[in-house]
C-alpha cells in the first residue's frame, strides 16, 4: 500500500472507516483461505464509477484518477516477484421491482438483460478498458450495472499483459422478491 501509494500521489485511504461495512471481498476471503492457507494478503480496494461526468477523475480535491491508480497497480504486479491475483469482485446487472423498476422479471425481458450485459462483457474480451467505459458512460448504464469501476479498473491494471476467457454468464432470478442480479466470471491468463 505504501508503494501504491508513492505512485499515485494523492490520498488512497481518507475515507477507509467509510467502508467498513462493505461486503464485496467477504465470499473471495473464505475461498482465498481455503484455497490457500494463511499464506497471502490480502489488499481490497473499492474503486468508483469511471462512466458519470467526472470520468476517471477523482471525487474529491486530493484524490486519486481512477486510471491512474489502475496503471500504478498494474506496474506495481509486474515489478513484484512474489505472484499476484486480481480479483474482481464485479456484480452485473440489478434489475426488477426490488432495484424500483416498474416491470416484471418476464423472459424476453431477461433475455434483453443478458444481451445488454453481453455487449458491454465484449468490451472486456477485447481487452478494452476505454471502450468498456465509454461505452458504459453512453448507454448510461440501462440495468444498473453497479462494478463499473472496479472491472475498468481490472482492465486497465492486468488487461494490457493478460489474455481474458470468459468461463460463465449467470442470471440470478428470485421471483418471489422481484429481482435479479447477473455476474459473469472471466480468467487473466498470463505468460508471464
């Protein structure tokens, strides 16, 4: 942290306690230390929307771009000899009455839903971070897609030296609560 911190200038951690509650690594730790044992660290980051008005550009006076950040974590990885994952912790879409849509969770409507989220997943196939995000910003985001951030982010750190594979596409329905979340898994594979 404190080398990542010596490349990106600015403030990575001002608000840190902010966070406290958040949830997105918890289910990654347990398969992480099951996999693995006590034998890694573990440094989570939440990253924000690159596709608003703002872009990459932080929040707040003394904060850090997005994409600068992401270019420092990337040469940060290559320069480290010890291995490194990146780990994603990306929903996809959040649609239905529960995310106050005014629609029914019908078929034609999910299909319509995975197709949105195929085309913008294209854009992580080709490794192509800038067109992920603009194309993101110009669709303005129909189905709330709310991992914005941290998959441009992964893109742009490990998408320049990695080959990505989507392994799978998944819908999470529940009817009886009217919604739905979709995620999809992808892998980095690298040479290196």
């Amino acid at each position: 942290l404190a080398q990542l911190q010596a490349e990106c200038g600015g403030n990575l951690m001002p608000y840190e306690l902010d966070h406290l509650r958040e949830h997105s690594i918890e289910l990654h730790a347990i398969w992480l230390h099951h996999l693995l044992g006590d034998g890694f660290r573990l440094v989570p980051v939440l990253c924000p929307d690159p596709s608003g008005p703002r872009g990459t550009a932080p929040g707040d006076e003394g904060g850090v771009d997005l994409r600068e950040f992401a270019l420092a974590l990337g040469a940060l990885i290559r320069r480290d000899p010890e291995p490194t994952l990146v780990v994603a912790s990306a929903d996809l879409s959040h649609v239905g009455r529960y995310f106050g849509e005014d629609r029914d969770l019908s078929r034609a409507y999910l299909e319509a839903v995975r197709k949105t989220d195929l085309t913008a997943l294209g854009f992580v196939e080709r490794n192509d971070p800038e067109g992920f995000r603009s194309h993101m910003a110009g669709t303005q985001n129909p189905t709330n897609i709310c991992s914005v951030g941290c998959i441009y982010a992964t893109l742009v750190a490990v998408g320049g030296t990695a080959e990505p594979h989507q392994l799978r596409y998944h819908q999470a329905v529940t009817q009886e609560m009217e919604n739905a979340v979709t995620c999809a898994s992808f892998a980095f594979y690298n040479d290196e």
